[in-house]
C-alpha cells in the first residue's frame, strides 16, 4: 500500500472563480513537504480543500490518502481518517475550556470514551513536552492566548490526536524570531517520535532555517510554479518570489 497523501490534479473555485488549477503534488508518510508562495497564491484554499471546506468547490481532481480517495468525505470523516489542519488564525472559543475541548476531540476521533483521570495524564505529559503550564487546561481554547499559546495549542492537539498527516498553515505567522525558533524546535521534537506526512504552509523563510523538507512545492498565481528540493526554497530567499 502507498502510505502518501496524493494531490491529483485539484482544481478549484470559489463563487464560480478559479482559484487553484491543476495542481499536482505528494505528501509521502514521515516526509516534510513546504508549500511557499506570496500572499494571495492560494496556500490557504489548496489547505481548505483538503480538509473539505465545504465554501470551496472543487471542479476537477482527486485527493487519495494510503490508496483510498477521501475527495467527497465530509471534514469530521476525512479527521477521523488521519488528516489533521491547523488553521493560520485559529478560532476563540469563549465558554469551552482546552481541557473539555481536547477531550471531546480525542473520544470522536478515536471513537472511544476515554475517562477524565486517564486523558488528563495523558494531557499532562504533552503539555509538559510542550513547556505549557498547568493553568492553560481550564482557560478557554485560544481566548486570549498570546500568539505563540495558539501555537503551541495547536502542536498539543497535533500531538494528542497523533493523525497521519498533517497540514500546518502559517504555523510562522504573527511569530517574532525566537517564536519561530521554538515552534519549530517543538516541532521537530514532535516528528521525531511519530510518524507523520507533514505539509507546512509559508509565504516566509525563517521558519526554514528550523525544519529541513524533503521537497518545496512553490505556488503562483492559483498554479505550481516549481517543485524541487531545499535548494527551490534557498533561491527564493535570495531572489523572492518573482525572478
Ligand atoms: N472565501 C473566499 N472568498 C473569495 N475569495 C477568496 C476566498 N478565500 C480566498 N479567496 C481568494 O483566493 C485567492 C487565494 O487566497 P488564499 O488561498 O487565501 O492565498 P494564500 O493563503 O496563498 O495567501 C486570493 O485571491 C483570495 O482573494
Ligand atoms: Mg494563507
């Protein structure tokens, strides 16, 4: 069996505009794949189709995860397979602590019913990996969190849901220097033990100076432009996007 997230020829609108055309690329299991492009390229909406978004149609192509087409799932359906987003501006949730939040998940997508004492040790030691205080179990998921809290809220569910593939969208962004330095790091610790098909999503460099892809996938205009090795992304950040 082919263990790869397949992106096959994806195409896409959004109220009746074209937004991706043909696009073309692999996540193979326990590889690091960066998808870079300027703002507007449509990193974003190759994620959101991905994950299914129900806004954004998708008018040809097929997404196959491990040999099986998961193009027409539903959101819940495609998590519960293994795919796994983290959103570039990861929504407040006022009223619902992280605690009641990451449970809820964890039970759905396992299918199980985990008790209260097992999944708070289980919620400790990750968050204890993550360098997460105590206090963030009861505070609301994201309200208020600093930009790299919701980061690292966001790596805590990656690493307590442990999904086969995993697409980061700006994981980078609203991040100084040293925030990105330690999400990575928190990052490349996390990879290191579970085996995982990793799309990070960047329209910035810094972040590559942490975390070493196997391939670049660079996107224009709604369309591939180039793929390649490290070297793509290195050329980019002497020249920027339009030699
Ligand atoms: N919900 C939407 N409605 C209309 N246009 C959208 C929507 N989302 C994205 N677009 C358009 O699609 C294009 C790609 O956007 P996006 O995927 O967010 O780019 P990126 O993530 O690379 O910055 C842009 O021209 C943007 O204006
Ligand atoms: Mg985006």
């Amino acid at each position: 069996m082919s263990n790869k997230l397949e992106i096959k020829n994806i195409s896409c609108n959004i109220n009746d505009s074209q937004i991706l055309k043909n696009i073309n690329f692999e996540i193979e299991s326990g590889k690091v794949v960066v998808l870079m492009g300027p703002n507007g390229a449509g990193k974003s909406t190759i994620s959101n189709v991905l994950m299914g978004n129900p806004k954004y149609e998708v008018t040809s192509g097929n997404i196959v995860l491990d040999g099986e087409d998961i193009t027409d799932l539903e959101t819940n359906e495609k998590a519960k397979k293994g795919l796994f987003m983290s959103f570039q501006n990861p929504v407040e949730i006022s009223g619902v602590t992280m605690t009641n939040f990451l449970r809820t998940s964890y039970n759905s997508l396992n299918n199980t019913n985990i008790q209260l004492n097992e999944f708070m040790k289980l919620l400790k030691s990750n968050m204890e990996e993550l360098g997460l205080d105590a206090k963030f179990r009861g505070r609301f998921v994201n309200s208020g969190f600093s930009g790299g809290e919701k980061k690292r809220a966001e790596l805590l569910q990656l690493m307590l849901f442990e999904p086969k593939y995993v697409i980061l969208d700006e994981i980078d962004s609203g991040l100084d220097v040293d925030g990105i330095k330690l999400v990575s790091e928190m990052l490349n610790k996390i990879l290191a033990k579970r085996k995982m098909g990793v799309l990070i999503i960047t329209h910035y460099n810094k972040i590559l100076e942490y975390i070493k892809p196997d391939s670049v996938v660079v996107l224009k205009n709604g369309e591939i432009s180039k793929t390649g090795g490290i070297e793509v992304a290195q050329k980019i950040l002497e020249s920027g996007f339009n030699e």
